[in-house]
C-alpha cells in the first residue's frame, strides 16, 4: 500500500536519505500507484530512488514517486526512477503522475518506460499550476501517449534535459555515461553541485553523492 491515501494524505517530510527502494510492487487496480500515494500542500519528499526491480503498476496516476498532489506547495527533490510505469488509465510519469495544485520538481531523473492510456509524461504528467516549477532534471525513458518530460503549457522548466529532445534540451549515450550530462545539471560547474557520478562505475548521474 502506497504511503498516504484517501483521508490518509501524507503531509510530512519524507527523507530517504540516498536511499533505493527494491522489489516493491504497486497495485494494477487502484489509482494513484506510486511510492507515496496522496500528498498535500506543504509535503516534501526528497532523496529516494526507485530501483528498477520494482513493479510499479496502477490505474489512473500511477508514478514512481508520487501519485496525486492535492494541495499547494508540495516539494519533490534529489530522486529519481528508475522502473518502468505501467497505468492503465491516464496520468502515468516517472516521478510525479498528477498535482492539482502548485508543485515544485528539482534535481529529479526518470530511466523507465512510461505506459499509460493518455496524458503521460516522463517525469510529471499533469503540473496543475502555472506557478508550478521544475529544474534540474532529465530522462531517458519512452513515453507512450504524452509528453518528455511533463505538462503544462504555461510552466516554464529550467535546465531540463530529455535524451530525444522531445522537450527540453537533447543529449546521448555517451553524454549520460561521461559525466558530461552531470556537469551540464550541475550548471556547467564543479563546486556545490547536486548531482554526482563515479565515471565508469555509474552509468548516469544521481541526485546525491
């Protein structure tokens, strides 16, 4: 059972401390599939990782981290995805499937494959408010029906990466595994960054050393 559902809205501060989830498997049935189910304003929820041993699966807004945002001003930073989402309704992404409210999105990556029936995307699927913000990210995972990275017309993302260039900027194989891509998420510098990688031992940058 995903943390925080109906009546049950997680609103604290989550901290997984560079922590992976492994072989944790959601359920195909029900909405709002994710590591966390429900969040509300003032949620913040940083430093986790889905491992790709995970079976990450649900209806309507399933997500690797974060269901269904109900409330303003709820912070996801510093995670990532890396299994893929399979929903069998709309709203599927990586991280983030639907906030209805204002959301802040920084330091966060997606590598899984995203399948839903519409309105997917690879990190957040449904932005809800155009104050909401998103930076520092990148994925590299297909998204069937939707968008690179997210939706929302009128959010403007900042340094955004997404591998076809679907939205956001382009970047290759090889970039992901130089460390180039790290560097270019660090914004282009070497000192007090969020985003580390042991070249030739990590095979794409995370959000925390």
């Amino acid at each position: 059972t995903p943390i925080g559902q109906d009546g049950r809205d997680f609103k604290g501060h989550f901290d997984g401390q560079g922590h992976r989830i492994q072989n944790l498997t959601t359920n195909a049935e029900l909405n709002n599939q994710a590591l966390f189910g429900q969040a509300v304003g003032g949620a913040i929820i940083e430093n986790v990782i889905i491992d790709a041993s995970c079976t990450m699966v649900g209806n309507a807004c399933a997500a690797g981290i974060l269901g269904h945002v109900w409330g303003d001003g709820v912070i996801v930073r510093n995670c990532g995805n890396e299994a893929d989402i399979n929903g069998t309704a709309q709203n599927a992404a990586g991280i983030i499937a639907c906030s209805e409210k204002e959301v802040h999105i920084e330091n966060c990556y997606n590598l899984g494959t995203i399948t839903g029936s519409h309105e997917n995307a690879g990190i957040c699927a449904w932005m809800g408010s155009n104050k909401s913000t998103i930076k520092n990210c990148y994925s590299t995972g297909l998204v069937n029906d939707g968008a690179g990275l997210y939706r929302h017309n009128s959010v403007q993302g900042e340094n955004l990466y997404q591998m076809d260039g679907d939205q956001g900027i382009a970047f290759t194989e090889a970039q992901l595994k130089s460390g180039e891509l790290a560097y270019l998420l660090n914004g282009k510098q070497s000192d007090n960054v969020s985003w580390y990688q042991v070249i030739g031992t990590e095979d794409h940058p995370v959000p925390f050393g």
